[in-house]
C-alpha cells in the first residue's frame, strides 16, 4: 500500500469529481525541475532538489523526487523543458498540496501561488 498524505479534501461533489479538483487542463511534460526552498535550514543553508516534472496545469505540477518532502513546504520552482537546451527555465512559486512516497522517493503535487508571476 502506497502512502499518500495530502492538504486537500478528500470529499466528492455532487457531479462525483474530486472536490479540490482545479479548472484547467493537465499536460504531459517531461522536463527537469528544480525546488529551491523558501525557508532557510537551521544551518542557514536553502535545501534545493533536482527532480523531473510529470504534468503541468496553469494551477500546479505533478513532480518526482527523489528525497522527501514536507506537506507544505514552499519552494522557487524551476523547469526547463527537456527538449529546449537554451531555453531559460520557467519560475514558480508553490507549496506541497500532496505527497506519495514510494520505495525510491517521492511522487509530489505542488500547487502554484495565484501572485507568482511565473
């Protein structure tokens, strides 16, 4: 059994879809990303994870990683599309709504700030 935590509702709304469901189409991506966190370690240090991005939404993305994650963490999120070399990647600011863990890492939903300009 797969253990998955999440920040969001669990109920279903009259039409059966997930009650937390945002508007706006997923889209396949494969692309590298990278989450620089918003919070300073006790060391002073900012944690930075390399991971690749599965789907994106104008609401958020569906990344893997292979470290964990806290459920509410904010992080600068930087992609770069896997097929662009020069391409500047696309920046971010978003928080972990869910997390999935599985024997190698992380599967995480990290929903984007409505003010991130990204």
């Amino acid at each position: 059994m797969k253990n998955r935590r999440s920040l969001t509702q669990t109920q279903e709304d009259n039409d059966g879809l997930h009650a937390t469901r945002r508007g706006g189409a997923r889209h396949e991506v494969s692309a590298r990303v990278t989450l620089v966190s918003r919070l300073p370690q006790p060391d002073g240090a900012q944690r930075t994870l390399e991971g690749w991005a599965l789907n994106v939404s104008r609401g958020g993305v569906r990344v893997i990683l292979e470290e964990k994650v806290e459920l509410g963490a904010e992080f600068d999120i930087a992609m770069v599309d896997g097929t662009a070399l020069a391409e500047a990647p696309t920046i971010h600011v978003g928080r972990i709504v869910w997390v999935q863990e599985e024997p190698d890492g992380v599967i995480a939903g990290v929903e984007f700030h409505a003010d991130d300009g990204g």
